[in-house]
C-alpha cells in the first residue's frame, strides 16, 4: 500500500495512471479508439510529435526560462524539409534530417543568445521570435506550400512505417527522451541546468556557467523543435507556412501538466512528454465520446489549472512535513 | 618565514561613489585561524568578497599562496583553493543536498555519468566528520538555517581548499554544532591551511583564533596574535573614533508615551522585547546585523506577526498583523531597503510623494496630477528635495533624495510615531547629516522616532536614548549620556552590559 502510495506521489505516474483512464474509459464508449487497426497506431503516433517539442520545451523551462517560439520553428524547419526534397528529390533522407535539424539549432542559438547576453526575459525574446521566424516561413512560402507529391516515398514511409506495431516517429520520440532524461540526470552540465533554475543568483555566485547552460537549453529545444518539423512534413505530407501555429501553447501546456515547474529547477523530461501525450490524447478523446467543441477546450485549461494548483499545494504540504521533521529532530531549538 | 596563504594589502572597492573599502590589509599565515572584525560596514565582507571573486578589486595589492591573483569569478576563486561560507546560505532548494555539496564536481563512474551511490557516500562521509544527521536525499529547501550552514560548511570542506573563510558561520548554530564546527577549523589548521574567521562574539574568537585583525571604515587597523591583546582593546579599537558633531541634535523634552511594547515574543526571532517610545524622542535601536532589530519594527508596525506581547499606540492596543491599522493608528514605517519596499522607481516623484494619501487627495475616486503635485511641492520645499521636476522618476534620483521622498510620503500622513530602518544607508555624508538634521527637527516638533541604525556613530550622535539588541533581546538601555561605542558594542557582542 505504501508502495502505490509512494509511486502515485510522484508526478510522471500520476499524470501516466489519468492517461490510461483516459483512453480506458473512451475505449469503453466508443472500442474503436483503441481496438481499431487504426486506434493503436493514432494513439502513438499522434503525440510523438507534441511530445518531442516538450521534451524540448522541458530543458528550457526547467532553467527558469520558456521557448514560445517552438511552434514558428517546426514550421519553417517543416518547410525547409520539404524544400530540400522538392528542389532535390534524391538527397539522402538523413541529410535533409540533418539540416533541419540544424536549421532549428540556429534558430534556439538566436533565442539563447539574445536571452543569456542581452539579459531580455525569456518570455519577451521568444513571442518576439514566434513571430520573427513565423514571419520569415510566411515570406519565404508565400501561399505555396509542399504536397506528398514533392516529396520521396522513401521519406513519406518514415511517417507511416511500423516495426513491430510500434510507428517510427514514436520510437524517434522515446529515443530522443531517453537521451535526454539521461542526459539531465547523470551528467554534471544536466544537473546544472536544474540548479540554475532553482536559483539563478546562487548559481552565479557559485560560479556555475550559467549563460553557457541557458544557451546550451536553447540551442537544444531549437533542435528538437527542428527535428519536430521533419516529423512533421513525414507524417502529413503536406506542409503550408502554417504549420505548427499555436502549438507552442500546447506544448508549454504539457511541460506544466507534466509536473515540470514553470519558475524552474523541478521536473523530468518524462513527466513533460507524459503530459504530451495526455493533452493530445484527451483532445482526440473529448470529440470521439461527442463532447461539444466548448467543453474539449475548458477540459485543457481546467487540467492545467489543476496541474498548477496541485504543484503548490504538494510543494507547501512537503514544506511542513520537512518543519516538523526539523523540530523533532532539534527539539532544543524549539524550546529555546 | 614560511609564504603567507593569503596577503592582501592596500586593496581599494568603490561602488560608485560610497568607498566600501579604503584599505583592506591582512596576511594569513599557513597553518592559522585569523579572525577578521570590526563594525557593521567596516569592510569586511567586502574584502571578503574580493578574495572570493564576486567583487574585483580597484587597486591594491592581492596575492594567493605568494601567487598574484586575480579573480573574475567565484569559479576561479575556487580553482584556486579558496573555500567561502558566506552569512547568507547559498543553497538550491530544489536539489537533493548532496547534490549540493557536490554540484559542478560530482563524482563521475567509468562512463562519465553521476554516481549517485559514491556521491551519498561522500556526503555521509562529510556530515559525519561534521558530527551532522542530515538525509543526502533530501531537497535542501526547508532545511533550518543551522542545517543549511552545517551543508555550506560541508560543502567547503569537500572542496579542499588552502584557504577557507568563514563569514559569521556560528551566528544560527546551536553550542554542540558550533564546538564540532571549531575541530574541524582546528583539524584544518593543523593540515596547514589557512582560516580566515569572522565573527562578532568575541568568546568565540578569542577561544579558536591566534591571530586577530581589526577593521574600521573599510580599512586596516591592527593585527595582533590573540594572546597579546584583549577584549576591551578590541572593542576600543573597533569603534576608535570620536564621536562629531557631525549629527546637530537639537534638545528636546519627551512627552506623553506613544508607542508602548510589552513582552512581543516570536519564536526563533525575538524574546521578551518591552520598551517605550515618547513624544518628542529619538530611540535608537542599535546592535549588529542580523540581532533583529527590522524584525522587531517589522512586528511592531504589523508587517509580521507575533506570538505573543502587546503593541499600543497612545494607549490603545493596536491589532496584530495590520498595517493598515498601524497606519490609522498613527505610524509610519521607513524601511530598511528603500528600492525594494520603500519606493517604486518607475513611479514619479508626486506620485511617490502621494502614495500614502492618494485616498484623501482623490475626488470621486479620480487622481488629479495638479493636486499630486501640489502636495509634492510643498513637501519637496519642506524636505529640500533636490529634484528637477516633480514628474521625473524616482529611479533616477540619488540615494540621499530617494530616502527624503520615502520619508516625504511618510509624513505626508501627518504620523505621531516614525520608525525609520537605516535611514542613511548608502547616502554621502552631506546628504546623511541633512537627514539627521531633519529627523531632529522632526522629533524636536513631537514626533515620536524609533531609528534603527548599524552605524554606532549615528546612534550615539540622534538617539535621546539606545537600546542595544543581542540575538533578539534587549541586552542593555542607555541614556545619551551614559551610551558610549563602548558600552552599546559590549552589549551588542558579548551581551551583558557593563
């Protein structure tokens, strides 16, 4: 029983065990969701994306700093992809990877750059981005945009290929997690960026890199961010210089839900793409039970709240018990 | 003569145009605790700061182990072998404490990841030495302050350093901690490193250290081996100055009482503080950093709250916990940090001025900038504000100005007691003895002032009578003429009065 209790009070399991009631619970109402040939695939396949961009998101947040400029990156780096296939058609799948990868790196250094040098919140750097870069797809695109027919099929296969039931982008997605779990568990530099979060003062007076740590997050969420756009152009086939507006609410959405602490130094990369999956999840299970459009958007906004509101009540629930672990310890102190 | 650890001599910091260091000089030898005293704002943590690479130094001279040195950041400070436990923990709340002890040279396994097994063990291995019983799992957020000292002081004994400085590390530790932080001081003297020791409770030094230098006014005064000086040469030493009469105190005769504390008693803070203040008086609240003199105004004025005591004002009991009532009631508070709670800098002068009466100047509920300003001007004639214009911000103001606003928006609610936190901190001296001069003026009108000041020369030049916090008592109350530097520091350190 302690046990459970224990595994239930950490976030990454709580926020797992609602996703299962999720989907258990449309499954009941509508079978198909899950039992259909079609169910299984859509229920992985569909967060990987959204997933891969909170991982992202996480390490960033995690530093005390945000990256709402996620959403314009995908986008151009999504059209970049399509570009590089539509001008040539037999470049090797893995370099057109490698660029756009590259390409959002950039567009993180830019962010990390302005935000570790010139000292502009995070905030205010990044909506300027969000649409400097959307800015730049929309000049760039025009009202043209990329069609399954630009592209090669070998690439387009990526995005629909299986090995073992289990679709290629989603083994990209848990690949990219566990590299970066791991990273941000066992490696000094990951254990700083949570320092740094936690204390952004004590950590230059502890003479942490701390500018080099918050561009290093950038850099890093700007990458992923890139690499979601390949995921992207892969699993659509088409993509307009619209692509990925407004997910960057969704993902910053998902990081929170997911337990990653929104001043910093709290949080996993798995909570934050649990919290992924579980926001896309519920917004494809919301209209299949026939809920009205309405009440699919209040259901997100209420579980964000509650994240929110769970995290402070957790957090000064813990700060007492510490108290009063201190005072049976030092009783001297309290009777002084 | 062996190579001294640390020798600075002649080092010079200046923060714009306040000289937080005139002087600094002090030689550690291998294999030697040094104690480092003197006055609230003689220099100390400065030069502190210096040695540590938070602060670079303006001139003078600095050399590590016989090396010149020159640190731009603490990182380089550490590399270099030197080791600070500053006042303040430094901890990040949000990670286990080992991870703390550890950040930035956690030991690695052969495949370059954390191993977390190795890093418990050292962190036990650490506190054990320590004699301490903390969880290395624990987050660091929560811990009390003695623990997270005892974390701070671990933390610098990992590192190894030939230099360690130690920045007040006793004033929350409990006597068995204190004893056990002192062998291990011992313990690092006899490897040869060196220890640099500050602290105000001169048992404490005269017990541990060999070597004692005294500071004053950000600079050098004497070093001497422990043994061949005395408290009472210390203390003489650490004030050593006269008294000017730099602070035009003008007489006055105390009337009715107007604040009356009786018994206000917070847990961990502050014990059985009772006193009055009249009408007409100037009390000064003197005692070191940290003894909890804010702490104490903070409760009276009702900003925090009190476990147990009365507050009344002209007799009446005034209500726990609200400022709001204090306000009615008749005081004002002018707190410690004017740009953090005392002002809002991207505000105007008026309306800085006019903060506090914004309701009774209003009509309708709607402010009228001509009748801000009218209020401003008069009070900016009244308090000879220096301001260009009554619409330029008051972030762009010196420091001297800044306060004469805050105490403007103050007086502005016509208040029967003042409680000033500070009031000169970081002002020139011209501007400081206009302050002074006002609050003379002021008290001379029948206004009721409670200053609480760090700087024994202005205490002992504007308060009619001191009283002298020690670790959340009243430890002694002199009249002004019996209050001497050397009787308030004797009260303010070793606690009994003489």
């Amino acid at each position: 029983m302690r046990a459970v209790g224990a595994a239930l009070r950490s976030r990454e399991a709580a926020v797992a065990l609602v996703l299962v009631l999720v989907v258990a619970g449309t499954t009941v109402l509508q079978p198909g969701f899950l039992l259909s040939a079609g169910g299984w695939r859509d229920l992985l396949l569909t967060p990987s994306l959204v997933a891969v961009l909170a991982v992202g998101q996480a390490i960033v947040v995690v530093t005390r700093n945000v990256d709402l400029s996620v959403g314009s990156v995908l986008g151009l780096c999504a059209y970049l992809t399509g570009t590089l296939f539509a001008a040539a058609p037999d470049l090797p799948v893995v370099l057109v990877v490698a660029a756009a990868v590259a390409a959002g790196a950039v567009l993180g250094l830019v962010n990390g750059v302005v935000v570790a040098f010139a000292r502009v919140p995070a905030l205010v750097v990044t909506l300027g981005t969000l649409y400097a870069y959307r800015g730049l797809v929309l000049t760039w695109a025009g009202s043209d945009r990329i069609d399954a027919s630009d592209m090669p099929h070998a690439f387009l296969d990526l995005g629909v290929r299986q090995v073992l039931g289990v679709p290629v982008l989603a083994i990209v997605a848990v690949l990219v997690l566990a590299v970066a779990a791991h990273y941000l568990h066992t490696s000094r530099a990951g254990r700083q960026l949570y320092a740094i979060g936690s204390d952004p003062d004590a950590a230059v007076l502890y003479g942490l890199p701390v500018r080099r740590r918050i561009l290093t997050a950038f850099v890093a969420c700007g990458a992923l961010a890139g690499l979601a756009g390949v995921m992207f152009a892969a699993r659509y086939g088409t993509v307009s210089s619209g692509a990925g507006t407004g997910l960057e609410l969704t993902v910053v959405g998902a990081v929170v839900v997911g337990g990653v602490a929104i001043f910093g130094g709290s949080g996993t990369v798995l909570g934050a793409a649990t919290g992924a999956v579980l926001l896309v999840t519920i917004n494809r299970a919301l209209p299949v039970v026939g809920v009205p459009d309405f009440w699919q958007r209040a259901v997100v906004g209420v579980l964000i709240i509650t994240a929110i509101v769970l995290d402070r009540v957790l957090a000064d629930r813990r700060a007492r018990a510490l108290a009063r672990a201190r005072d049976v310890r030092n009783p001297q102190e309290v009777a002084r | 003569m062996s190579t001294p650890v640390l020798r600075l001599e002649g080092v010079r910091k200046a923060f714009g145009p306040v000289v937080a260091l005139r002087s600094g000089t002090i030689v550690v030898e291998p294999g030697s605790i040094h104690a480092l005293v003197g006055e609230n704002g003689a220099g100390k943590s400065t030069l502190v700061k210096v040695v540590a690479g938070v602060h670079r130094r303006d001139g003078g001279t600095f050399e590590l182990g016989g090396v010149p040195a020159d640190f731009r950041t603490t990182a380089e400070a550490k590399a270099a072998g030197v080791a600070v436990i500053y006042q303040e923990p430094t901890l990040f709340g949000d990670l286990p404490v080992m991870e703390n002890l550890f950040l930035g040279s956690e030991p690695l396994d052969r495949l370059r990841r954390i191993d977390r097994r190795a890093m418990r063990a050292h962190a036990h291995e650490l506190f054990g030495r320590l004699g301490v019983d903390i969880d290395p799992d624990r987050p660091a957020a929560g811990l009390s302050i003695a623990d997270q000292q005892l974390v701070e002081i671990a933390k610098a004994i990992s590192l190894d350093a030939g230099l360690l400085i130690m920045d007040e590390p006793t004033a929350a530790l409990s006597g068995v901690e204190v004893e056990r932080l002192f062998a291990v001081a011992r313990g690092l003297r006899d490897e040869g490193r060196g220890v640099v020791f500050i602290s105000h409770r001169f048992d404490e030094v005269f017990g541990l250290c060999d070597t004692i230098t005294v500071m004053r006014d950000g600079a050098h005064v004497s070093t001497d081996p422990v043994a061949a000086t005395s408290v009472d040469e210390v203390v003489t030493r650490m004030v050593g100055r006269e008294v000017t009469d730099l602070f035009p105190k003008v007489p006055s005769t105390p009337g009715d009482v107007v604040l009356e504390v009786r018994g206000l008693e917070r847990a961990g803070t502050f014990h059985g503080v009772s006193f009055d203040v009249r009408a007409g008086e100037i009390v000064g609240l003197a005692g070191l950093v940290g003894a909890g003199r804010s702490e104490i105004a903070r409760a009276v004025f009702g900003v925090d709250r009190y476990d147990a005591g009365t507050v009344r004002v002209l007799g009446r009991p005034l209500r726990p916990g609200d400022p709001a009532a204090a306000v009615d009631a008749g005081m004002a508070l002018v707190p410690e940090d004017r740009r953090l709670q005392g002002l809002v800098p991207q505000s105007t002068v008026a309306q800085n001025m006019t903060a506090v009466v914004r309701r009774r100047i209003s009509r309708l509920g709607l402010l009228s900038t001509a009748r801000e300003n009218a209020r401003a001007a008069e009070w900016t004639g009244r308090l000879e504000v220096r301001t260009a214009a009554l619409d330029m911000l008051a972030a762009t103001m010196s420091g001297g100005n800044q306060q004469k606003v805050v105490l403007a928006k103050w007086l502005a609610t016509g208040p029967r007691l003042l409680i000033v936190d500070e009031p000169t901190r970081g002002i020139d001296v011209a501007t400081k003895a206009e302050v002074h001069r006002l609050l003379s003026g002021l008290a001379a009108e029948g206004l009721a002032v409670l200053m609480i000041s760090s700087e024994l020369p202005e205490v002992l030049g504007m308060a009619d009578r001191v009283l002298v916090v020690r670790e959340g008592r009243i430890t002694a109350e002199l009249d002004r003429a019996d209050a001497t530097p050397e009787r308030v520091m004797r009260a303010a350190t070793v606690g009994a009065a003489s």
